[in-house]
C-alpha cells in the first residue's frame, strides 16, 4: 500500500488565494521528498533529500538552465 503523504505549503508561496503555491511532502522509507505545484497535484517531483539539496544550493547560487546539444540531461 501507497504512504499517505502529508503536504505543506511553502512559506514562499505566500497568502494569496487560489492554488498559486509549491507544496513539500517527505516520505520516510524509502528516504525521499516530493515538490508539487497546488494546480496540478497529480504531477509530482520526487527525490533523495540529498539530490534536492544540490539542486536548491546550485539554484541559490546563481546556477540556471544550460543549453545543451545533447539528449542526455544527467
């Protein structure tokens, strides 16, 4: 059976209404977290915290989006 999650809204995503916010959920076994947008719940990122912590610090740092000629992205 599927783990329940318990969502929570980024404290980001401020007090205007409507679904216009980032949403966290973590799951304990297997270790992961899950990002979602309110206005599509269905779609969901999901990662190691160690994974999502990489992508946090390289975008807190200045890192962007990469043009690439490849197909491979990681």
């Amino acid at each position: 059976m599927a783990q329940a999650l318990h969502w929570q809204k980024s404290t980001f995503s401020g007090g205007a209404e409507g679904n216009a916010c980032v949403e966290l959920a973590a799951a304990a076994v297997p270790a992961a977290l899950h990002l979602r947008e309110s206005d599509t719940p269905d779609a969901a990122l999901t990662a190691p915290p160690v994974a999502l912590a990489h992508l946090l610090a390289g975008i807190r740092g200045g890192l962007g989006p990469q043009r690439t000629t490849s197909k491979t992205f990681f």
